[in-house]
C-alpha cells in the first residue's frame, strides 16, 4: 500500500471525525448566530447526513468508472468548501446548503478510503486504526466546538482536509463492484434495523448539547459531554473486540439497543443527564459493527452491505430531524423520551430478525464496519 495514501487517509479521517461531531454541540451557537430557534438550528445534523448519503452514492455510481483518487480529491474539495460555508453563513438556507456540501464530501472519503484500503491483506489492523482516527477528530472538535467556537472547529476540518488531498490523490484503482440482484429478506430486515438503530447514535450525540443546556449546563460544558460520548463511544468497540464475537450478534445488538433505552431514560432524571449520556453511547457502540457481521451469516447479497449502508444513512437524516420536531413543539425535555423509544423501535426489530447461523464465509465488508459509525 502508498505509504503517502496511508497518511493522507488517517489525516482526512479525523477530518470526517470531526464533522461528525460538531454540529450538535454547534446548535446553541448557531441558534444565536442564526436568529432562530434550537429546532431550526439542529437541521445542521440532518442536513450533514443528506450530504453524507449523497456522497455514498456518487462513490457508487463513480466506483470503477472515475479514478478513485479523482473521487477522493472531489471529496476534499467539498469538504473545503462547505467547511469555509459552515464557519461563515449567516442564513440558515445557506448554511444547510454548506452543510450537505461538506457531507458530500464526508461520504465521498469515508466511502473511498475504506474501499482502497480494503484492497490490502492486512486491512483488519489498518482499519482498527483508521477508525479510531476517526473518534480522535470527533472527540476532540467538539471540545473546540465549546471553547472556541463552530468557525475554529470548521478551520481545522479545512484545512486538514486540504492537506489530505494531495496524497489521496495517489489512490490505488479500484474494480467496479458486480451486478447485483434484488436484496434478501435478511438483507432488508437489517437495513430497517440500522435504519433505526442509527436514529440512536446520530440524534443522541446531536441533541444531547441541546439538552444539557436545557437543564442548566453551559454550552462548553454541554460540547465536552459529547466528545465524552465518542470517546466511550470509540473506546467500547475496542474493548468489547476480543471477545464478542463469542456471542450471537442478534443477542448482542438486542442487549445494546435494551441499554440504550434504560441510559437514554436515566438521562431525563435531575442531575444523571451528563453521565447518562455517556451511558448512551457505551450501549449504542456495539451495534453496527456487530449487525454487519449478523448480516454476514444470513445474506448472501453482495451488495446487502451497500443497502444497509444506504439505509443506516437514511435513518440518520430522518431520526435527528423528526426529534428536532418534537424539541420545538414539545421543549428540550422530550429527547431523553425519543432517543429511548427510537431505541426501542430498533430493539423490536431485532427481535424479529433470524439469529445468525455458523458460516465459514468472511462477514460482510470489513472496510463498511469503519465507514459509518
């Protein structure tokens, strides 16, 4: 593998990390710079995944067809330029344009560079570090989020971006995926599942800042929460590696999504609510990784890990947007109550999924287990 690509790809991927992170702590700020309220200010976080979503597909319609670094650079670009959109709009229409700009350009290198370095033997180490570059960024800019500011965190994403381009540049080629049929009935199963699931781990850390400031925290404060959140987060999926794939997936995903309805509860009892949080993200870190793997041992679609993709990208725009909703009709209150019953949801799908059957096939794509998280 390009030791100049490898760089370039951990730099860009604490890029991405933290435009994953920033908007929720961001919505305070953005609700005072925008002249509008909490709930039009949080369509940042959905807005990011239409972006994230579109960015995918324009990998999927490019892959094998465009140059895979050409896609990459595009990526960059995007990510440059709705970054510089991010830290200077003053209307909210145009700081949602930049925003889904920026998330096209998220997709694009979050897809792209799992993709070619899926191409090397030893991509199983490689993408354990490459993941926890992620969590770097989307742990440590929303702490800059809270102490200097949304424009200082989108500097960073800018001009770290920039310097990623030239050797994403340098990417290896990759083949054009086979055509393929009409997804399973375990492949769809799974795509509802993390269609939901993901409401859960992208609205809990995006309106958790919102909340905690409801109930007295600073805005600082409130930001040092969330990167506390992806700092459980990234650190969980790590410690849980050795030893989880002991365990059936569907009882794993089952017992984490029951957590994460008991967590997000806890977080609307009087003085839980920035430990609660936390709590939050340790129950929700297990459950992609580990549905991917699920999907592994009951699809045999080649493309069922492209559609749960897809899917889980889909549910992060709705789940975010809809809790958004309810903060404006209902208050900040409310979103301890909707994280929980988005959880619950998802845990009731999962329970209506087939438990996974020993195969001696590879689980689905070990690369998409770092791409969205």
């Amino acid at each position: 593998m390009n030791p100049t690509f490898v760089r370039a790809a951990f730099v860009s991927f604490v890029a991405i990390g933290g435009t994953a992170g920033v908007y929720g702590p961001a919505v305070p700020e953005l609700s005072q710079r925008l002249g509008v309220g909490v709930a039009a200010a949080g369509l940042a976080v959905p807005a990011h995944n239409l972006g994230a979503l579109l960015g995918i597909l324009w990998w999927g319609r490019g892959q094998g067809r465009v140059p895979a670094g050409r896609l990459l650079v595009v990526g960059t670009v995007a990510l440059v330029a709705g970054g510089l959109g991010v830290a200077v709009a003053g209307w909210l229409p145009l700081l949602l344009l930049a925003v889904v700009l920026a998330g096209v350009g998220f997709g694009l290198v979050d897809v792209g560079v799992n993709t070619v370095l899926q191409r090397e033997p030893e991509r199983v180490g490689r993408f354990n570090a490459l993941h926890a570059t992620f969590g770097l960024g989307a742990v440590l800019l929303p702490v800059v989020v809270g102490r200097l500011g949304l424009a200082a965190a989108m500097g960073v994403v800018v001009l770290l971006s920039a310097l990623s381009a030239p050797g994403l540049r340098t990417a290896a080629e990759v083949d054009r995926p086979p055509p393929g049929r009409g997804a399973d009935g375990p492949t769809k199963g799974l795509v509802l599942l993390l269609s939901v699931a993901m409401g859960v781990e992208v609205g809990a850390p995006a309106w958790a800042p919102t909340h905690l400031v409801g109930t007295g925290l600073t805005p600082a404060g409130a930001a040092n929460v969330v990167a506390a959140f992806f700092l459980a987060y990234t650190a969980t999926r790590y410690l849980v590696a050795p030893f989880i794939g002991r365990f059936d997936p569907r009882t794993v995903v089952r017992a984490s999504l029951a957590a994460c309805v008991a967590t997000a509860l806890l977080a609307g009892v009087d003085g839980f609510a920035p430990y609660a949080w936390v709590l939050v993200g340790i129950s929700i870190a297990p459950v992609f990784p580990t549905a991917l793997a699920w999907l592994g041992t009951v699809s045999d679609d080649p493309r069922g890990t492209t559609r749960v993709m897809v899917g889980a990208s889909i549910g992060a725009i709705i789940a975010p947007a809809t809790i958004g909703g309810l903060v404006a009709v209902l208050g900040t209150g409310v979103v301890p109550v909707a994280v929980a019953v988005v959880a619950l949801l998802a845990g009731a799908v999962a329970h209506r999924l087939p438990p996974a059957r020993g195969s001696s096939r590879e689980p689905a794509d070990a690369g998409a287990v770092a791409t969205l998280r």
